[in-house]
C-alpha cells in the first residue's frame, strides 16, 4: 500500500494500524518512494524468502576465496599507467 506524506502526517493513527494488522505501507514523497512502514515483529524480507524456500542461506558463514591463478602484480605503479591510456 502506498501512502502520501501528507496522507500520512492527517492520518498517521489509521497507517499504523494497517501496519499493526501486519500490512506494510510505502511512504512517498511527490510520488516517488522514500520509506517503507512495517511492523517491528514481521520477517525481514531474506528470512520471508528462506522460509518460502525461494532462497537458501550460504553453506559457509565466511567469504569465498577465489582458487587457481594468483592475481595480477603490475609492473609500474598504476597511477603511471593510468596517466599512459589517458593520452
């Protein structure tokens, strides 16, 4: 549901109460989008999308390390370089 700013501040009691009953609410400013109103208890959206099976959580808590080839060491200082290709 999306409501105005002003809509919002005229009637701030009634939003929270659709938000109270578990709706989400998405607060715009000259129609574009600036806040979004949920309940403080509801799932956060990757723990909705775990629970609907539509994401699963990474088997690891850590960050991946890339394997294989070592990385590239250049020769010069990159600011040289860069210097070189902007001419």
């Amino acid at each position: 549901m999306e409501v105005a700013v002003t809509e919002l501040r005229a009637h701030l009691s009634d939003w929270l109460a659709v938000v109270r009953d578990g709706g989400e609410v998405v607060v715009t400013e000259r129609g574009v989008p600036v806040a979004r109103l949920s309940a403080v208890g509801s799932a956060s959206l990757l723990e909705r999308l775990t629970e609907q099976g539509l994401v699963a959580r990474p088997q690891s808590a850590g960050r991946p390390r890339a394997s294989g080839r070592s990385r590239p060491r250049s020769q010069r200082p990159v600011a040289d370089l860069l210097s070189e290709a902007r001419r």
